[in-house]
C-alpha cells in the first residue's frame, strides 16, 4: 500500500493495416548510416515541412528523456499533453525539434529518392517498414499505461539523479 500510481499517455502509429503503439517515441529512420531520407510532416492536415534528414522522433513526455533528448528536444513532465517532434540529423538548420498538443494528428508521408524503404521503430525496436509514398498516421494513443512508484517518487530528483544535474564533475 506504499505506492502512488502515475497514469501515462502513449503514442498510437497507423499505417496501412498496421496498428502499433509505444510509450516512448516512433522513430522513422532511413535505415542505413548517414543516408538522408525525404518525408513531408503534415500536423492536423497542414502542411509543417517537407524535410531530408536520417529521420524523424515523435516522442510522448515520457519519451522525452530518451532518445528525443539525444537528438536535442526538450525534456517534457510526464503529465504535459504534447507530443514532441525531433528531426534526427536534419539537412538544414532551419529544421528545429518542435511541441505540439497531444490532440494534433501528425501525418509523416515517406517519399523515397532511391525507392528504398523506411524503418519504423517504437520504443527501440524496429517494427515494420514504409515504402515510398506510404502515410504513417501518429497520435495521442486512447490507450494509456498506469506506472506504480515507490510513495516518496519525485520526477524532479530522478532527473537530477539520471542526468547528474547539480553535480561538480571536477571533483568525481
């Protein structure tokens, strides 16, 4: 009975007959080392970009600290209703890491120049591919995770403990 029960959104990605979910990001990615892949991002049917870059991250809050924070997003509290949008490596410098609601319906349409396909990971794991011209819808997921954590669980001291905030390394 010593525990506080912390409910977490996940993030829903459709394509064709594919339905999958994830609790950290979908990351599409060109699947080969330092090979540009091409792709137009579509937030609630408007038109963000059409972008080259090695891929793109939509992260959920929780996947914030994980490989969204890599590729330079922001950190996001679990309990933000957002979605981040991370290019990874984008060919411009324009192109930056973006927070949208977490009502928005992103539309990622993969659009090949070597007519090879995209991988398609959620939380790590590849999963399944895109090919040229195929739509990858990505949301809010209606479904959601309950996280148990011990009765004293603080997010902000688990930040700080993780990525060593406060910390003098010259002294370590």
């Amino acid at each position: 009975g010593n525990y506080k029960i912390e409910e977490r959104n996940l993030v829903s990605a459709k394509f064709n007959d594919n339905h999958l979910y994830g609790l950290n990001e979908v990351v599409v990615h060109s699947g080969a080392y330092a090979q540009l892949m091409r792709y137009r991002l579509n937030v609630n049917d408007k038109v963000v970009y059409e972008q080259r870059s090695d891929g793109l991250i939509i992260a959920t809050p929780t996947g914030s600290t994980a490989y969204s924070l890599s590729c330079g997003g922001p950190i996001l509290k679990p309990d933000v209703e957002a979605l981040l949008l991370v290019p990874i490596c984008p060919h411009s410098l324009n192109d930056r890491p973006m927070v949208v609601p977490s009502s928005s319906e992103i539309t990622l349409r993969y659009d090949s120049e070597q007519n090879v396909s995209a991988g398609i990971d959620l939380d790590g794991d590849t999963v399944s591919e895109l090919k040229m011209g195929d739509n990858l819808l990505i949301k809010k997921a209606e479904k959601s995770i309950c996280l148990i954590h011990p009765e004293n669980y603080d997010y902000f001291d688990n930040l700080k403990s993780k990525l060593l905030w406060g910390k003098d390394k010259r002294h370590e």
